[in-house]
C-alpha cells in the first residue's frame, strides 16, 4: 500500500515528542521506512542541535555535510557551550571556528543559545557568519556571557543582533564580572528601521544604566515590545559613586 505524503507527514508528527526520551529512537526507524520517509523524520530529528562540549562539534562536523539543502536545513534551534553547568570546561574558541562553516549552514535557524565558551570581545565576530544565513528567520536570542564586560563588548554583540531583522526575543542574562557598561541596554534598530523585539529580557548581576540611554531603545522598539524584564542585584547611576 502507498501512501501519500500528507499521512507520512501527520505519522511521523504524532511520533515526535520533544519530552518523550525514546523519540529519537522512534524516528531514526521512520527515516529508514523509505525515501518518501526521510525528510519529515529529519525534520523532527534534527530541529534542535547542542554543541555544548568539543565532542559534541567533532561529532556533527564528521558526520554531516555543511550543506544548507541538506540536513542542516532543518536546523531551528541551536546551542553553543553550556548553559547552565559553569563548573564544566568552557568550550573552546578553535572548536568554534572548526564549526563555523557548519553553523553557518543553518539558514533556517530561529532559535541562537549562546553558553559558557572561551569567546572573548574580540572573538565575537567570529560568529556573524552564523547569524548572516539565517537574517530573516532568527527570532530568539539568548546569550550568557561570562567574562567582563566593556563597551566594545556591548558593541559587537549588538553589531551580532543587527543582522537579525526579525529578533522578537533577547535574553541577554548573564553572570557578568568586575566591570559594568550603561549602554549594555541598548541593541541597536539601525536607522529607519524599528526593532521587532517583544520580549526583552535582561538579568545581571552588576550593572549600571540610567534611564537616559533607556529611553532610546524603548523608543526603537516602538509598539512591538511586550515585555521587558529587568533585574539587578546592584545598580550605579554613572557619575553619582
């Protein structure tokens, strides 16, 4: 019996469950049914990728083509370093660069973790060829930042969030050390052009921003922003001690 593809699809889809541990499981067996199989089980299989440690880069690097038509094009979500466990080794900034031409071929990307790595200031742009591909899907940012902080910091990260357009999401809490930067509110709309975000989210440990350098981000939101949740443990005005 032959079915089409629309019962593929809706087969495959009840199969899926992003909480259901054995799932993967259940749809490397599809995606060896038949070649009518394969795309949709793909799909499902490989919607969200975690390059939290080297091993985890080496083994997407050695075993899938950076091709942008091919598997990686189902890429929607995508996790570089840990997120959470800070007592791990940091993954380092040379698996990154391997990675890159990889990243870069997730042009369907709209979800960007970005976790606990080595990457400086100075390295950030190394990452732009990931957002690039990807300007008119990505929706969601969330950067955890560990190292301290300094205006160029802040720049190139909003230089990184200027080639997303669409972003409606940013979080940009972090455990953020020693230094603070008033502007670390601000990513920019570039001009003529209003952001997208409508949740914006942004939780930090020491900080400084007074309501001035607010307001002009506030304002290139315009209506779109829903939320904006913000929290400091410790908050200077500049200028005032």
């Amino acid at each position: 019996m032959h079915l089409i593809r629309d019962v593929v699809d809706h087969i495959i889809d009840q199969l899926y469950d992003p909480e259901d541990y054995h799932t993967r499981g259940y749809l490397r067996a599809t995606s060896l049914v038949s070649t009518i199989w394969v795309d949709r089980s793909q799909h499902h299989l490989f919607s969200t990728v975690s390059f939290r440690d080297s091993r985890a880069v080496k083994r997407w690097c050695c075993r899938i083509e950076p091709d942008p038509d091919g598997v990686s094009r189902h890429v929607r979500a995508l996790t570089v370093g840990e997120l959470f466990t800070v007592s791990t080794p940091r993954l380092a900034v040379r698996y990154i660069k391997a990675a890159v031409p990889h990243l870069a071929s997730f042009k369907n990307l709209q979800k960007f973790a970005l976790g606990h790595t080595e990457l400086e200031d100075t390295s950030l742009g190394i990452l732009a060829p990931i957002f690039s591909p990807s300007a008119g899907t990505l929706e969601q940012l969330q950067l955890t930042y560990s190292k301290a902080t300094t205006h160029e910091t802040w720049n190139r990260i909003s230089a990184l969030t200027d080639l997303s357009p669409n972003l409606t999401y940013a979080d940009l809490s972090g455990t953020w050390e020693e230094d603070y930067c008033e502007l670390r509110i601000r990513l920019s709309a570039g001009e003529g052009r209003r952001l997208a975000l409508k949740h914006y989210k942004f939780h930090e440990f020491r900080t400084a921003f007074a309501i001035p350098p607010l307001l002009p981000f506030l304002e290139s939101c315009g209506p779109h922003l829903q939320v904006l949740d913000l929290y400091a443990l410790q908050v200077w005005e500049p200028g005032r001690g």
